[in-house]
C-alpha cells in the first residue's frame, strides 16, 4: 500500500500566530489567561494549552479577572467592549484574512449594499463578521437553496474557509435577480490551495485520510471535497481513530490535514499507516 502525502496541510499563518500571541504573553506574566471559546477548533491543542494554564471559557461571566485570548475566528465589536467594560485586558489574536472580511462587509455597508456573507451561522467567524455590521448583512447558507429577492445593490464577501465551487454557486444565483454585484472573493488563499490538492488527490488514490477536530469547518469541507469526488474517506482527530479494516483491499492512500491540525498528529497518524503498510508486507 502506498501513502502519498499532500503538499499542503497542518498549521496555517493564522493559527500559528494565534497559538504564538497566547504563548508568549503566557511567559511574560503571572497572571490568568483565558480564551473566549477554542482557541481554534482542535480540542488536543486546546487540551495542550489549557495544561500550559492558557484556559478556554464559555463566557466572560466565567472570568474575574487576567487577560482574554480572542481567538483566531475573530469576535464583534460588541464582545471587545464588554471585555473592556469588565476591565480585562485583551489579546487579538484574530487572524488577519478574517480581519479582511470584517472591514469588507463594513465597506459594503457604508457604501449603501445589501450585503451577504456566504457561511455557516452558527460558526464563531461568521458571528463575529455579522456583528460587525451591527446585524445588518445577513448569511447565506452554502447549503441551504440561496432565495434572495430582487435588489438594486447586492454586495457579497465570503467565511474564509468555504469553497471556491460554493462561492461561485452563490454569485451565479444571485447575479441574475440583481442590478449590481460586488464581490470580494475573501475565501483564504491557503484554504483553496489545501483544497484543491485533495480533489486532486482524491482522483489518485482508493481512500483518503482527513486529520483534524470534527468542530474544523476548514477540516470537514476537506473532507466533503473529498467525498464528492466519490472517494473513500475517513475524517479522523487522531491515529487512535483508525480502523485497520479500512485498508484491507486499498492499494493508494491520501493523507491531509486541516489548519488547525498540528504536525505532531499528523506525524502519530502517518506513523500509525506505515505500521499498517508494513504489517500486510509481513502477511
């Protein structure tokens, strides 16, 4: 059985900066820090830097005191202040691609558009962009039928982790019951590169291994891509999800990571499928 690695895979720009900003004012001081929420959505590194006393809450209600991580999906205005007003310090550790989106849909709405965010609802990044505008662009579900009534001005930004084929869908609906479109394509360009190399991949190999938190919005998407391209595929969080069976008539398989899934998982499953390799050898 052969293993064939994708090119494009583990922490990206975002989550490595997010991670580094926490870590560091964890060794510049002594006091409590806390992130709103994950930190980004992979519970082992979570796990990892709650053992580093960098602890994730719910709530700010849960916090007396010390510093507040916001993580790298971003939050509203309206989170930063009621940081503010409960006198917690705060450390921004959004990342700069979600940053983008915020300010676009800010412009869209400045500029008189009615604006849509193309994104899951209940997804912090998505959140966090609505609250921007004060509630005023509204979401389009990638998977729910787009329905939008006739406008004048539409303008459309995008969750930096969607699909360019789900972003192109959502233009082509909307463009013919508008006068006017704007777009800004701020899907992350690493995002797209790590998805198209597991289409790709998935057109090479019998069974695709996907490594990353089953809450990763970026991991799953990897994930559906590529199953839509009817290959065999197993999201799994950690080498301990594999199933041994899944390999017994595979000949090629493909491995790929979401970015927010650290190298030292990654290593642990790639180790665990040549440990497989090597066993049918034997047989």
């Amino acid at each position: 059985m052969e293993i064939i690695i994708s090119k494009y895979m583990g922490f990206c720009f975002g989550v490595k900066r997010a991670i580094k900003l926490a870590r560091d004012k964890r060794n510049e001081i002594d006091k409590n820090i806390y992130t709103l929420g994950s930190i980004i959505h992979n519970p082992q590194v979570v796990e990892k830097l709650r053992e580093e006393d960098i602890v994730p809450v719910d709530s700010l209600d849960d916090i007396d005191d010390g510093y507040v991580v916001i993580s790298s999906h971003g939050v509203s205005p309206d989170v930063q202040e009621d940081i503010k007003k409960r006198n917690l310090k705060s450390i921004d550790a959004t990342c700069p691609l979600v940053k983008r989106v915020q300010e676009k849909a800010m412009d869209l709405i400045k500029e008189g558009y009615e604006a849509f965010v193309l994104g899951e609802n209940d997804h912090p990044e998505v959140q966090g962009i609505v609250g921007y505008t004060g509630g005023k662009i509204r979401v389009l579900n990638p998977d729910e039928d787009i329905e939008i009534d006739d406008k004048g001005r539409v303008g459309l930004v995008s969750q930096t982790t969607q699909t360019m084929k789900s972003f192109e869908n959502a233009v082509l609906k909307i463009l013919p019951k508008v006068k006017e479109l704007k777009i800004f394509n701020t899907i992350c360009e690493v995002t797209d590169k790590r998805q198209r190399e597991v289409k790709k991949m998935s057109q090479m190999v019998d069974i695709m291994i996907v490594i990353g938190g089953k809450k990763s919005a970026n991991t799953s998407r990897l994930a559906t891509i590529a199953k839509e391209e009817g290959c065999e595929t197993h999201h799994i969080e950690e080498a301990i999800d594999i199933n041994e069976d899944w390999f017994l008539s595979k000949k090629k398989v493909g491995i790929t990571a979401g970015a927010s899934t650290p190298d030292w998982i990654i290593d642990e499953v790639i180790n665990k499928l040549n440990q497989i390799v090597n066993k049918k050898k034997e047989e």
